[in-house]
C-alpha cells in the first residue's frame, strides 16, 4: 500500500498508537473535538474528553471498526483538563492504558487504566503515576519487563522539570547546550507505578555528540514510539516546532541512541505524531494530518501508509 489512506473518514482522531493484540491491530487515538479555545502555543485549543479504540483485520484493504468510547474524561477522579496521546500495553491478560491528562491544577500527569480486553471499556486508577509528569507516553515489551518513554515540550510542560524534579521556572538550555531529552523508565510489576527513576532518552549524532537545543530540525520535541527491527531499538519522535518526525537507532531500551534521519516531511496541520508497527508481514506508518479539515491544527485525521527499510536498516524516507 504505497498511498496513504484515511481511516475514520466521519471523525476527527490523532496521535495513533497502534498494537496486534490476538491477531488483530488495535489502534488508540487522541479524539480531537471543536472546542472552541483559541489556539495558543500551550495547546489549550487540544482540549480532548475521551477515547475511543478501532481494530483492523486487514490494513491494505480493511475498515477500521469502532469500538466506541473506552475512558471517558468525566470518570478520572484526578482529571482537570485534556486527554492527549496515549498508549496500551498487554500484561498477563489484562490491558493498561496509559493516558496524560492535566490535574485540576492544570499539570500534565499520566495515569493508568485497566480492561480485561483490548477493546476496553478501561477503568482508571484513583490517582495519576507518582512522580509522573509531562504527556505523551508509548510502552515497549521486553523480555516482560515494560518500559514507558514519555515527555514533550511547550504545552506538554517537559521544559518545566530537571532530572525528575519540577522546577520553580519553566527553562530551556541554550542553542549550543544539550537538547531537554523524552524519558524513559521500567514500570513496576503490576504495571501501576514506576519501579525506578526516569532516564533521559539521549540522541546522538554520527561523532557521539548529544543533539543540542538549537538542532531543531533533530532534536526530540515529542510523539515518542519506540519499534525493534532487526534486533535494533529505533525510537522515533516528532520535532515539534519544524514539523518532522525523525529516528534514531540503539542497542537497548535505555538508549542512546544515534540519530537516523527523517521518517514523514511535514504534514498539513501544526503537529506530527505517529506509530510504527508491523502487521501481516509489513510495516506500517500510522499517522495524523489536518487535511480532511482544511488545515485546522486541532481537527486532525488517522492516516495510514506502508514503511519501507533499506537493506541497512535505515528507513525509506516517506514525502
Ligand atoms: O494531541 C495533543 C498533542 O498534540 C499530543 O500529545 C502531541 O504529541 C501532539 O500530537
């Protein structure tokens, strides 16, 4: 499938995360909604009350089904304001959802909620993760150890902690200085907290220099996935304000990982997110634009289009 093709043509959904759950691929967007906030750069205009979840049997020429509403914002004890990206992992027959949603203090956490099935409904803990912060979490499955990879900037409020601890002043380094780096951490057993402090996710370039915070068309931004290939962990991201999503390659799920190249140029619509995942024998890019609305940065729509690997393991740059 070398065309790009909309999936939920009667909805506005974003931000996919994308699973095979029993044979079948699960997919889990933002569902984005008229608000009628005006857009700023803090992303008050991204004001999403609930989920939804779709499944597909056949990506080339099935439908995307809908199951219909899987959390509702109303049901979070915790909940202020905004249901951003989110992510599913599976652990011994039940299923976590990870959402980031702003407290009724307006701070990004990200919290928990468990269904028996893929399809949900998922039912939320009574309080977010502790210590957890900023948006936009993705899991990877390792050996049954379960890692989330986290954080986004501007609106995402990553600019407002240091090394896990929040800070008096939202800061970003200079130009010349290391780039505020996504976070990843091992959850604990029961998959409801984190079992250690979060790492950052460091990106290399080609000499082994960390990005820095005036590389914008590399440096992480946010829209963490993380994939295997080969037996290689490619984590790939979105650069935010230079609209690209990018990747970089390493050895083990802590990173770090050497920056690649650029995966999507940019799309209609202010923002670029995505998921990568192999289904049936291929790959597959799952992403958003805002095409289907004409252009409104918070009305985006699900996309999907095949991802293709050079023989070295570097990625087939989709334009
Ligand atoms: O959907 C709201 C935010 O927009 C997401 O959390 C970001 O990754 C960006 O896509």
């Amino acid at each position: 499938m070398k065309t790009p093709k909309y999936l939920v043509p009667n909805d506005y959904m974003a931000d996919p995360a994308v699973h095979v759950f029993n044979g079948k691929l699960y997919i889990y967007p933002s569902h984005d909604r008229e608000s009628g906030i005006p857009e700023n750069d803090n992303g008050d205009h991204f004001d999403m009350k609930d989920y939804h979840v779709f499944s597909m049997e056949d990506v080339e020429n099935g439908e995307a089904t809908d199951h219909g509403v899987i959390l509702d914002v109303k049901d979070i004890p915790w909940a202020g304001r905004q249901l951003w990206d989110c992510d599913v992992a599976h652990k011994n027959g039940k299923y976590y959802l990870y959402f980031p949603l702003k407290d009724k203090n307006d701070v990004f956490h990200i919290g928990v909620a468990i269904s028996n099935k893929p399809e949900g409904p998922f039912i939320p803990q009574p309080d977010p993760i502790r210590g957890s912060y900023s948006i936009d979490p993705c899991i990877l499955e390792e050996n049954g150890e379960y890692f989330m990879y986290f954080g986004g900037l501007w609106g995402g409020q990553l600019q407002h902690y240091r090394n896990n601890k929040a800070l008096e002043c939202a800061a970003f380094p200079a130009d010349d200085e290391p780039a505020i780096p996504s976070r990843v951490v091992k959850l604990s057993d029961d998959m409801l907290q984190f079992a250690e402090e979060s790492r950052p996710v460091v990106i290399l370039d080609k000499n082994g220099k960390a990005l820095t915070a005036g590389d914008g068309e590399r440096r992480f931004f946010e829209a963490s996935w993380i994939h295997k290939y080969n037996g290689k962990y490619y984590f790939s991201y979105s650069t935010g304000d230079t609209h690209l999503l990018c990747y970089a390659i390493g050895d083990n799920p802590y990173g770090p990982f050497v920056y690649q190249g650029v995966i999507l140029t940019p799309v209609i619509g202010w923002t670029t997110h995505h998921a990568i995942v192999e289904f049936k024998g291929k790959w597959y890019l799952f992403h958003h634009d805002s095409v289907p609305s004409g252009g409104i940065t918070w009305l985006r729509s699900l996309k999907v289009v095949e991802l293709e690997y050079n023989s070295d393991g570097t990625i087939k740059m989709i334009l």
